[in-house]
C-alpha cells in the first residue's frame, strides 16, 4: 500500500493538468471573452467605441464590414489599432462574432 499511495498521487497530479489546457482552449475559442481581452478598452466594454481613444463603436460592425473583412482588420490592423492582436482561428472567432452585431 505504501508502494501505490506515490503512485496514486502523481496519478492525480498528472491528470489535474490536462485539464487546464483544455479548459484555456475552448477559453480561447470564446470570442467576447477575447473580445474582452483586448478589444474592450478602446472600443468599450459594450461595443460603445471610446472616442479618446480613436476606436469606433462596434455595435452594428456587422452591417458595415463582413466577417472577412473584419478579420483582416484583426490581423492586419488599421489606423491606431496595432496589427497582430489576434491571429488565426481566435481572429477569426471574434471576426465571425462581430460580424454578427447588425
């Protein structure tokens, strides 16, 4: 029993772990959390844009631009907002959820 209970442990220690980075991958996945992330302090919390910051508002984006649209401006920036801050399926997750603000 002794010999087991180590074993037992690092067992529990080891599968413990896997489930953080299942948890970070569907987090990372979740377009208004991202959204969150890193769009929210320029273009507010509720898509409202903040003007001292020179964001527009992104309530009705989806109306303006189409989701490849927006997903180029996230990967490739434009005026102010810096380029890269998503890429790849999370830049096309948050382009697709606001391509859906009308």
């Amino acid at each position: 029993m002794k010999k087991i209970l180590p074993f037992i442990l690092i067992l529990s220690i080891l599968a413990g772990c896997g489930g953080s980075d299942n948890e970070q991958n569907s987090a990372s996945l979740d377009p208004e959390m991202l959204y969150k992330q890193k769009c929210a302090s320029c273009h507010g919390a509720e898509l409202e844009g903040i003007p001292s910051s020179q964001a527009p508002a992104l309530t009705n984006i989806g109306s303006k631009l189409s989701k490849e649209e927006i997903e180029q401006i996230i990967i490739d920036g434009v005026s102010n907002m810096p380029a890269g801050l998503y890429k790849g399926s999370d830049a096309a997750a948050v382009a697709e959820w606001l391509a859906e603000k009308k």
